[in-house]
C-alpha cells in the first residue's frame, strides 16, 4: 500500500444499505426465483471524492450500477456481484461481503431498475475506472483523495 492512500476499513457484514432497501431487494431476489434470502451484493467502499469521480466515469459509460454513499458522506459504496469480495485487492478501497440493514444511506443510483431489475457495477470495470479517476484526480491535483 502506498504511503499516503487512504485506506477504507472493511465492515463486518458487507454495507449498511437502510432497512427498506434491505427488504425492497429481498423481494427483488425472491422474483428472480432465487431460494436464498441472501443479497446477490458485495460492496466495494471508497473515498468519497475518488468515488464521485468514479460515477462520472461510469455513467458516461453507461456502466454505473447501485451506489450508496454512507450515513455519515465520507465515502461511496458500490453494489457489485457476490463474489467480488473473494478475489478484490486494490488500494485505496475495500470490498466486502453482503450487505445489512442500518440508518438511512442516500442513493446516488438506485439498487432497482426501471424493470424490478437488481443493478450491479461490473467488477472488473469498475476496477479499472476506480483506477482511472485516481489518476484523474492525481493529475488535477486532487490527491491523494
């Protein structure tokens, strides 16, 4: 890790995504027939700075799934498939399983398509945009973020 990044601490439990969406989800999951109650979400977090500059990258590209920014606006957190977890290691953010319940969050992107759909970020997309705007940032002299 380099000397000066900021790195955001994995929580137990995955993301503290607000109750109601925590159950608008469930419910998502059931119509997709799926048997278990679990969220088909990891969490990628990051500063919040790096990760406006993220979305931007990503809605430009049609690319941006869920993003929750956290109760206390310090940082974003974006919803990717189950399993990003396991295999993610980039400085400068963390990535956790699940997601629970907890206080209000605010949505940056809805969880939910327009279809009843659930939206995920590409994992591997968003990788490599996270280290894009990071290099963004660094260039306009934003960082380190």
């Amino acid at each position: 890790m380099g000397a000066g990044v900021p790195q955001s601490v994995p929580q137990a439990g995955g993301a503290l995504l607000p109750p109601a969406v925590v159950d608008g989800l469930r419910a998502a999951v059931r119509r997709t027939g799926r048997t278990s109650e679990t969220l088909p979400y990891d969490t990628v977090t990051v500063p919040l700075r790096h990760g406006l500059e993220t979305v931007d990258i990503l809605r430009l590209r049609g690319a941006c799934g869920a993003v929750l920014g956290d109760p206390g606006g310090t940082r974003l957190l974006f919803l990717v498939p189950t399993g990003t977890a396991e295999r993610w290691h980039l400085p400068g953010s963390s990535c956790t399983p699940g997601a629970t319940a907890a206080p209000e969050g605010c949505w940056l992107l809805a969880p939910l398509a327009a279809d009843g759909s659930l939206r995920a970020t590409d994992p591997w997309v968003l990788r490599s945009v996270l280290c894009e705007a990071s290099g963004t940032l660094m260039a306009g002299g934003f960082g380190p973020y």
